[in-house]
C-alpha cells in the first residue's frame, strides 16, 4: 500500500512540474480542455445566414476520405496549373468578380423572362433597376445578378441577364433559394450555376477574409467536367463519360501538409478554408478558377499570390458519407475535437475519458479504439468500445486493455437512415497534456 502511495505522489509531482506550478492551474487547463468547441455559425449577409450551420456548404471536409478517384480528376484539371483569383477590384472596367445586392420586402418585383423556363424559378423576382451584373452592363460574358432579400432572407440568382426598358428582365436562368432551409433544387434543375447549385454562399467576400475566418466551401470552375454530377449538385453540362473526369459537385480540399506560412495574412484566411472547408465544383469555366465578389478593398497584387498554389496541391474528397437525404443539403457532421481528457491505468487495463462535440444530425455514435492509428481503411478492424451511445454524447468514460505503447480512439456518427459520418480525428494515449494517475500493482 506504501508502495502505491509513494508511486502516486511520485507521479503527480512530475505532472505538475512539467504542466504548471500549481494544482489549480493544472486543474484548470484540465477543464478547459475538456469542453468542447462551440460549433461556428454559419457566415451571414444583411442579417441572414448563408443556409443553416448544418447545410453541406458549411460542412467541415478536412476529415473526409480522400477520393478514390483524387489523382485523376487532378490531373484531368491540371496538377501544374496554378489557382487564378477570379475576383478583385477591376477588370476590363468593370468590377472584378461575381457581384451581388441587397433589398427589404419592399424591392418592387418584376417580371423575368426565362430562356430555360422549365428549369428556373418563376418570377416577379425583386431585382432592382440598378442591380449589378457580373462584367458589367455591357459584359458579354454569364452576366449573374444576385440579390438577397434580407426581410426573409431569399436568394435570387440569374444568369445571362438583361434588364429590358420596361423594367422587366430576360435571363437565361433563374433559382430561389431559402437562406433558412437546407432545400435543394428539384432532381437534374439547373440554377444559375450549371451544377444547379446557388452562388452566393460560396463566394470569397471581403469581409469575412478581413475579419480572419471563412467558414464555408468556396466554389470553383474547370474547362472539362463529365456528364454528371453528385450531392449536393443536381444538374451536369457535359457530353463527357470519361469517369476520371471530375463531376459536378466534386468537393475539393487543400492538403493539410500545404505550408501557408509565406503567404500574405489575407491569402492565408482563403488557404485555411480551402484546407478546413474545401471547394465545390459548380461551373464550366477555365480550370481552377476561384469564384469571389468583386470589392474596392481587395489587393489585387496580394491575391495574385493564389497563383503559387497548384493543383497537386489539392485532393478530391468523397463527401457521401455527409449526405442524409439525396434531396436535402443537409449534412451530417463528423467530430473533429475527440480528445482523451483524463486517463489511468491498472492491471493490464486503461480506463480513459473521451471528450467530444457531438456530430451534427446523428442518432447514435459508435465509438472504436486500436493499437494503430485508425483511418477509413482499417475501421472495420478496430475494436468496437460501444455501438449503441446517442448520437447527443459528449463524453465517453471506456475501460480498454492494455499492455504498453499507445491505445487510438475514434468515432463515426450515423444517421437515422443509416448514413455514416466521416471519420473522427483520432484521440491517443499517452499524451502529454493529460493527467495519468499511474498506480503500480
């Protein structure tokens, strides 16, 4: 019993004298490291979200399986093709990138003409008579206009768009998105995009790279796309069957080894969400092109930094597993924070706490632990800890074997129509930043 005594202080003292100088403060980062992160909002314009905090375009990627077709959407796009800004200031005078309004409620609405009827939204849209046309008024190119009407946060795009002296508009296009809901267009409906996706929520803004975070996927375009399209994308504009040809809807991410230190504190912000969010492919357009809203303030030198970035720098993600409902964009949400925050061992067994945020929209969690790491490759081999928790838990106390070297611990959500969530981070023991009483038997 003296032996056990003797070895418990032993430990505690080397504890503290590595983690702090006092019991308290020890105690206290122990505390804050177990609460968990409070999710991000979703980004906000005009009072109103860019869709709620669990639609795909405010999903996290940066933990979702890498593609098993990466390489070669890669290469089809351009792996020594550098990234280009499609945004800025000015360009061929007019502002450079895909503007957008707002109104209240009580916009006039106005008649719109749809070359695509049957696959666009019906008017009267409230499109004001000045409203910004991407290009400029005289722009041959897609002419988007978007307004958000902020009283109940509605999105109006279109595409190809002429204001008429009558003060109706024709356009080629046209798409009504509720900034509130996770709807997505009906099944093989185009938007104002070609992938039948909205714009707005995936543009690079001004201001949120100013205030230093960009929590959303941003959208991008490419010249070949093939004759398909996956979730959240509802509609192709292709001929291609090539299947190593990416589709609409291909998320894309930064991969996490990129090194952004040398770039410029706003071009970093755009780095971090290409890493943390990824980009979605919307359009056929020149490759790698980043879609933004054009801005006064941006630095068009400093954003011309973006062209270092390459396409082997990036990898195709396989987001399926973030799908609940084919028809919805809602996304289930993968734990991103499982930390081991408190752990002891005895004989021949480890008894360890498991913090975590509980995924979005999931009903149970399992949870699993290895002696390696574990990855979407050998879960099925790593040994379930329990399979049945709700999918609300946040915390976790397993009692696992153990004989030396370093337990692994991971979890995946899943839905009630039995879609899994991506992958967790993996929490391990032993780690540095975690009190283990060890009693010698």
């Amino acid at each position: 019993m003296k032996f056990r005594t003797i070895s418990l202080i032993l430990v505690l003292l080397i504890s503290l004298s590595t983690v702090g100088p006092s019991m308290a403060s020890y105690l206290e980062s122990l505390r804050v490291a177990a609460t968990p992160a409070a999710p991000l909002e979703p980004t906000s314009l005009a009072g109103c979200p860019m869709f709620p905090p669990d639609n795909v375009w405010n999903t996290r990627a940066d933990s979702l399986p890498v593609d098993a077709r990466s390489s070669a959407y890669i290469n089809s796009i351009g792996a020594g093709i550098g990234l280009h800004p499609d945004f800025g200031t000015v360009w061929a005078g007019a502002p450079n990138g895909i503007p957008y309004t707002t109104v209240l409620s009580t916009q006039p609405l106005v008649t719109v003409t749809f070359d695509y009827s049957g696959e666009s939204d019906p008017g009267p849209y409230p499109i004001p008579p000045n409203a910004p046309i991407e290009g400029g008024p005289d722009s041959s190119g897609d002419r988007h206009v978007l307004v958000v009407e902020s009283t109940n946060c509605r999105l109006y795009e279109m595409w190809n768009s002429y204001p008429q002296a009558n003060g109706s508009w024709t356009a080629g296009s046209g798409a009504v998105f509720d900034l509130r809901s996770n709807a997505l267009r009906p099944d093989t409906w185009t938007s104002a995009d070609a992938a039948g996706l909205p714009i707005l929520p995936g543009l690079v803004r001004y201001d949120e790279v100013a205030s230093g975070i960009i929590t959303h996927a941003l959208r991008f375009t490419v010249q070949r796309t093939q004759r398909k399209y996956i979730w959240p994308a509802r509609h192709y504009a292709s001929s291609i069957t090539d299947p190593n040809v990416p589709p609409m809807g291909q998320r894309f991410r930064l991969k996490s080894s990129f090194d952004i230190s040398s770039y410029p504190a706003q071009v970093q912000v755009i780095l971090k969400a290409f890493k943390t969010y990824g980009i979605i492919l919307a359009d056929n357009g020149s490759n790698w092109y980043i879609s933004g809203a054009p801005d006064p303030r941006w630095d068009d030198d400093m954003l011309s930094q973006l062209s270092r970035v390459k396409g082997s720098d990036f990898e195709a993600v396989n987001e399926s597993g973030l799908m609940v409902d084919p028809n919805s964009g809602l996304a289930l949400g993968s734990v991103t924070d499982l930390r081991v925050v408190n752990a002891m061992t005895g004989t021949g067994a480890l008894t360890a706490t498991l913090r975590w945020t509980a995924p979005i929209n999931a009903v149970t969690t399992t949870v699993r632990y290895s002696g390696v790491s574990i990855a979407d490759a050998n879960w099925s081999s790593a040994t379930v800890i329990t399979s049945s928790l709700p999918g609300s838990a946040t915390i976790l106390t397993a009692v696992v074997p153990y004989s030396g070297g370093t337990d692994y611990f991971a979890l995946k959500g899943q839905s009630a129509s039995g879609v899994w969530s991506a992958l967790s981070n993996n929490a391990f023991w032993p780690h540095w930043d975690v009190y283990l009483p060890v009693v010698l038997r």
